[in-house]
C-alpha cells in the first residue's frame, strides 16, 4: 500500500511541481501586500489634521468632483475611525478604483493601489500572469493554476500517507529531523516531516484555493457545508482583500479613463445624498465606536466587525433619502449560510481568521510549500544518480 502511494506522490508531483511552487511562492508574496504598500505609499494614507477639524462628505465631494474624468461617480466613501487617516472614496469606474482623499483639506493624495511587484504576485499566484478575459475560449493560466492546485491536494495526502509509520511506536523517531546524517538526509528529512508538520495549513490553503478556480468544486464545497454558493462578484473572493481596490485608479485631471461606462447624469448623486451619507455614517460609528471603519454608498451602510475569525463578517444597514432612518438591516449573525463560509473561505485561505500570528505561519507555510517540489526535485536526482552510478 505504501509503495501505491509513494507511485502516485511521484507521479502527481513531478508534472506539477513547478507550478505548485509558483503558486506557493506568490501566495506568500502577497500576504502582506496590503500593509507592506500602504508603507510604502504612506504619505497618500496619512491626512494633515487641522483643528478645524474634518470637512464634511458633501463639502469633500465638491473638492474631489474636478479631479473625475466625465461620466465617473463616487459610489462610496470608507471613513476610518482614526482621525489622523485619509478616507477612501470609491469610483464608479474604472472598476474597483478607490481615490485617497485628505478629509481636512479634499485633497486628492492618490489612488489605492498595491506595489507593481504585488501586483505581478497576484496575477502570477492567481492565473500564471494570463490577464483575465471574457467570452468563449479556454482560460488556460486559471486552468494550468486549478489542476495544480488539485493535484497538490493528492500530492499532499499520498505524501502524508506514505511517510506515515505503521505504528505509532516509530512515530516520535519519524519526526525528528536529523542533521547530522549527510546533506541528502537533510534533505529528505525537510522534505518529509516538515510537511508533515505543516500538513494541515497547505491542505486548507489548497482545499479553500479550489474555490476560486473551479465552478464545480465550489458548488460541491459548499454543498457539503450544507449551504448553496453564493454569487460571486469578482475578484479574490468578492476582493482579494480590503486595500487589493483601486490598482489602477489615478487622480490627476486629464488622464485617460478605462472602458468608461454610459451613465445617466439624472441618476448621479447629488449634494443631498451625499449629506444623507454623512448622516447615515454619524449614525453607524456611534452604533459601532470600536470598528476601524464605517462605509457608506448608494446602497446604505457598512461596518467590518472584526480582524479576528471572519474578517469579512460585515453588519449591513439601508437607509432613507436622509440617512436619519434605517429602512433594513443585514446583520451577520442573520447573514445566509452561504454568505458566511465565503467569508470563512477566505479567511482560511489567507490566514488573516487568526490574526498577526496566523498570517505570519501562514506566510512561512507558504514558503515552505514552495520549496517541496524543488527538494522533491533534488533527492529524485539524487537518486537517480546513484542508480546510474550502480549500473
């Protein structure tokens, strides 16, 4: 039995080990993009407080209105509890662009966007850098990125199920990394019992990762949780995450716009709505005092609930033409089965449901991950090699 499974380990990981290691590789890359831009573009996130104190949204919006290409809306504003950060306005397009605005001045500090480099992580740990399209024809990055995935999956369990020792007498001696015994033992130690030590953090990242590429399997995931899958609405789970928006965003007046849509001057926002805003958001951060955040758009009203567990588990409010009133609420702990587990999925994946801690062991179980292909590389020339030699 354990010979089948070491055959099918080989076999399922030679083909792929390559990709798998590119897709670990970036997938570590872009664990902390988000913090590690802001860093570096931390002049454009940092306001100049004034003890005049923040202006409001509608006298915000007259001061940013200039800066938009024609036919370009703001569709929500995210006001951050600390008063020392710009808010962000969402654009209508192009899509999933958020601008910088000082809220003591309206100025325009610059689009949200990830470092280039992230940016080439992404699309690399995502679709092997084949840049998403629509219609008919065959998505090969997503694909070659899916069946990897998949087949790191098996990889993972026939390797577990190979290295395992048939009693659990030899299993302390098993999982103990030895030194001192020559640099292929070394080796084959790393490759062995470091992954089975980090086993269950690159079988949740692969199990959750699936999600994203396969239609089937998230139907089937979600199926088994008990719970229908909901409609996604784009990227990296409904956002590859708070601060992955507005990658292609730029303020300066006069730029070129990208597939601007047709849109209905009557329907645009106006100074009333967007004081219904202010309202609507005066109202959520006195209902949440602790949230970092309170978002408002057309839609209503927003608030992350925490950075613990299911940091996309988001209360939802809609309001009337004055923002005083609230017509309905979405509460997350009301929320559909569905909807939670999309919020877990990525959470999982990620490692952000554990915080700090979590996502730096998960940004070093990534790594690691991408070195197993390659030591698996090593010690099957190894040990070809010595066959050769043999003979």
């Amino acid at each position: 039995m354990k010979k089948t499974f070491k055959r099918l380990h080989f076999w399922l990981a030679v083909p792929f080990g390559l990709v798998i290691a590119l897709i670990c590789f970036s997938g570590a890359m872009i664990e902390f993009a988000g913090e590690i831009s802001e860093c570096a573009y931390h002049d454009r996130y940092e306001a100049q407080v004034s003890s005049q104190g923040r202006l409001s949204l509608p006298e915000l919006v007259q001061r940013v209105e200039p800066h938009l290409e024609p036919g370009v809306t703001i569709t929500g504003v995210s006001i951050p509890n600390d008063s020392t950060r710009n808010y962000e306005f969402n654009l209508s397009a192009p899509p999933r662009t958020e601008w910088l605005v000082d809220p003591y001045t309206g100025r325009v500090a610059g689009p949200k966007e990830h470092l280039p480099f992230f940016e080439v992580m992404f699309k690399l740990h995502r679709w092997l850098l084949d840049f998403p399209h629509e219609g008919e024809g065959i998505w090969w990055g997503k694909l070659i990125v899916g069946v990897s995935t998949l087949m790191f999956l098996f990889v993972l369990i026939t390797g577990l199920v190979a290295f395992w020792p048939r009693t659990t007498r030899g299993l302390r001696k098993q999982l103990t990394i030895h030194f001192r015994r020559g640099r292929q033992r070394r080796w084959f130690d790393l490759h062995t019992i470091g992954g089975a030590y980090l086993f269950v953090l690159l079988l949740a990242m692969a199990v959750t990762g699936l999600t994203w590429s396969f239609d089937w399997y998230k139907k089937g995931f979600y199926k088994v949780l008990g719970a229908e899958a909901p409609q996604r609405k784009g990227g990296h789970g409904g956002g590859e995450h708070k601060g992955g928006k507005g990658h292609r965003g730029r303020p300066e007046h006069g730029a070129k716009a990208e597939a601007m849509p047709e849109v209905d001057e009557n329907a645009c926002p106006d100074a009333r709505t967007y004081a219904a805003w202010q309202v609507a958001a005066d109202q959520l951060r006195q209902k949440y005092p602790t949230a970092d955040a309170v978002e408002v758009n057309e839609e209503g009203g927003s608030v992350s609930l925490g950075e613990w567990g299911n940091v996309r588990a988001t209360d939802h409010y809609s309001f009337d033409s004055t923002g005083h009133h609230v017509t309905e609420e979405k509460l997350y702990a009301s929320a559909e089965r569905g909807q939670r587990i999309r919020g877990w999925i990525y959470s999982v994946h990620t490692g952000r449901w554990g915080g700090w801690p979590m996502r730096i062991l998960q940004f070093f179980a990534a790594l690691f991950g991408t070195s197993l292909p390659l030591s698996g590389y090593y010690l099957w020339w190894k040990r070809t090699r010595k066959r050769k030699a043999r003979k």
